[in-house]
C-alpha cells in the first residue's frame, strides 16, 4: 500500500510538473500570438506615418507642388523680362540709327520743338470724384 501511496503521490507530482510545464507554452504560445498582432500594428502605423510623411512633410508632395507651381510663375517672369529686354535693345538700336526715333523722344521728353510749331502744356486734370445725388425739387 505504501507503494501504491508513493506512486500515487508521484504521479500527482508528475501531473502537477506537467501543468507547470504546458503553462509556459500556452503563455509563449499566446504572447506569439499578441506579438505578432501588434507586431502587425506597428508595421502599419510606421506606414501610416511614412505615407503622411510622404505627403506633408518638410519635402512632401504638397510643398513639391507649391515648389513646382512657384517654378512655373518665376519662368514666366523670367520670359516676361526677357521680351521687355529685347524691346528695350531694339529701342536702343533704334535710337541709335533712326532719326525719326530721335527726334520723337526729343519732342516728347525734352519738348523741342520743329520750325514754326508751338508747344502749350495743359495743367494735369483733377482726380475725377463722385459727386452725391442732388435732392430732387
């Protein structure tokens, strides 16, 4: 009967390691499982954060476009400029070679005046104003 006792106790030892035992691999088993869940969140909220990144950060799509269309406008400026230079040059030339020019910028600017031809200058108009409606009578 002792015999029977010891192995009985034995076996209620063994029984009870054998629980000790299965408990970390059910524990292991479930932290795999919550890791890899939040593992799985992790990876998104990176790529949620990136994809925000990508188009609000200091580099972003968003600034890219405001860069592109402020781009656009200074080369239009830029071509702007570049055809009032060519005006500019041909005036220049013009005045260089044309008598005709000369003597119309001699005649608008310096006010001289051709033989027999008389200059009157008017005074500058006033700023026109509203003027409030009259009462009727």
């Amino acid at each position: 009967m002792r015999d029977e006792n010891a192995q009985a106790g034995k076996t209620a030892a063994g029984g009870q390691q054998a629980i000790h035992a299965a408990m970390p691999r059910r524990a292991l088993a479930w932290a795999m499982r919550r890791w890899r869940t939040a593992g799985t969140a992790v990876a998104v909220m990176l790529a949620l954060l990136l994809g925000w990144h990508v188009v609000n950060g200091k580099n972003g799509i968003s600034v890219w476009m405001e860069k592109r269309a402020e781009d656009r406008q200074l080369h239009k400026q830029i071509d702007d400029l570049n055809q009032e230079n060519a005006r500019m040059r041909d005036r220049v030339e013009r005045l260089k070679s044309d008598p005709d020019a000369i003597g119309m910028v001699a005649h608008d600017q310096l006010h001289y005046t051709k033989p027999n031809e008389v200059i009157v200058k008017l005074p500058p108009e006033p700023p026109a104003q509203a003027q409030p409606a009259a009462p009727g009578k």
